[in-house]
C-alpha cells in the first residue's frame, strides 16, 4: 500500500488507554481499506512533503507548516506502534536528514568535497569567512524553512562583506549557515540504496535570473528543470 499523509482519504488512527478494549493500537486507513499496524512487514519511509512556495499567502503558509509538523510528530512514534515492520530509513536517520550541520559532518567523513563553511550567529565568523574563500562570494542559509512576510519564503542568497556589519543584530539572533558560493554547470540529487546510486541532474543554471541559478527551487515547476 502506499500510505500519503496529505491525501484527504488516507487516515492513522492510534488508539490508547487503561481499558482493555482500549488498549495501545494503531490502525492505517487506505482508500477506504483498514489495514492494521501489527501486520505491516516493511516501510518504505520516502514522505516527502510538497514544498511550501513563496506565491502562498503567509497565513497559508504556517498551517500548511503547522499540518506538516503535527504529521511529524505522529510519524516519529509510529516504530513503537509497527513492532514487526523493517524500515527503510530506520526513523532516528532520517530525522538526521534534516540536520544540516550533522550532514556537513558526515560529507566530510566518508571524503566528499565540501565548501568552507562557517555555522554561527557571530557576525565576526560571518566576517572571517569572506577571508577564507577564494573568490570572496558568500551565501546565506537557513537552517530551517523561514517565512519573510508578507508571503515569502526566504531561499539561499549571496551576501556582501558588509553584511556581517549591517545585519549584526539579525546574525547574533540564531545559528544560520554561511557557506563559500559555489560555480556549477548543473546540480545533483542523489540518492544511495545499499550499493546502488541514482543520480538526478537538474539544469539550474539554463534559469534567466541570477538568484534563481543560485537556488532553482524558486523555479521547480519548470518543465526544462
């Protein structure tokens, strides 16, 4: 079965309590068909959520956030309610997905090249990294997905040496990522099962405008991607 979290006839209903007809259980609804927890063998966890895009309005924006995180939080439990299933990934790696400074790390581990980087609220690290790089091209990067009202979403975006001066008060706030600015022909996604490697190429740089070239997300409904 393929279970979607957003679909309007896709349900989780986990039932708890003290009485022995209420006991801890968890059933999973799918086009009308219940199939129950305890029987699922294998997950196949791969929930990728539609990404929010800055053309919703603001208000639109934190429920759909809101929705997303409230899936969350019922999807991290669901390994206790699935006690014969085999996941893949196990849940605990995949939160680790999201953990951007974790997967800088782990780049660097297992031999990747990665941009210099400098995860800080202290404009004078911010400062020091337009020193480190070569070109002196710097980006900035949520670590999380930030909405500037009215009703944008903020993408990845080249900064200026005097940044760190002018926005002092806006770095000092919270950890962001600042990174050396990257040339590309092209980006990659890629994904590793076991052995094997799947590589998508995604043209970002045939884009017209410079700041989308530096994030195409800001273009991922164009067909030429």
């Amino acid at each position: 079965m393929l279970f979607n979290p957003l679909c309007g006839s896709h349900f989780i209903e986990i039932t708890v309590g003290n009485h022995s007809e209420l006991c801890s259980n968890c059933t999973v609804v799918v086009d009308g068909e219940r199939i129950a927890a305890d029987a699922i063998r294998s997950v196949w966890y791969r929930w990728k959520p539609a990404v929010l895009l800055a053309n919703e309005d603001l208000q639109g924006l934190i429920a759909k956030d809101f929705a997303l995180k409230e899936w969350k939080s019922v999807i991290r439990s669901l390994a206790s309610y699935l006690p014969k299933a085999r996941w893949l990934n196990p849940l605990a790696a995949s939160e680790l997905l999201n953990c951007k400074p974790h997967q800088l790390r782990l780049a660097q581990q297992v031999g990747l090249t990665v941009p210099q980087t400098s995860i800080t609220n202290n404009p004078t690290a911010v400062g020091k990294l337009f020193e480190q790089v070569n070109h002196g091209r710097v980006i900035f990067k949520s670590l999380t997905p930030l909405f500037v009202p009215p009703d944008k979403l903020l993408y990845t975006t080249e900064i200026t040496k005097e940044f760190p001066s002018l926005s002092r008060e806006s770095i000092t706030r919270c950890p962001a990522i600042y990174q050396e600015l990257v040339e590309r022909k092209s980006d990659l996604r890629i994904t590793v099962v076991g052995r094997a490697v799947f590589v998508t190429r995604i043209a970002s740089q045939i884009l017209d405008e410079e700041k989308d070239r530096l994030d195409w997300r800001r273009c991922q409904e164009k067909d030429e991607l």
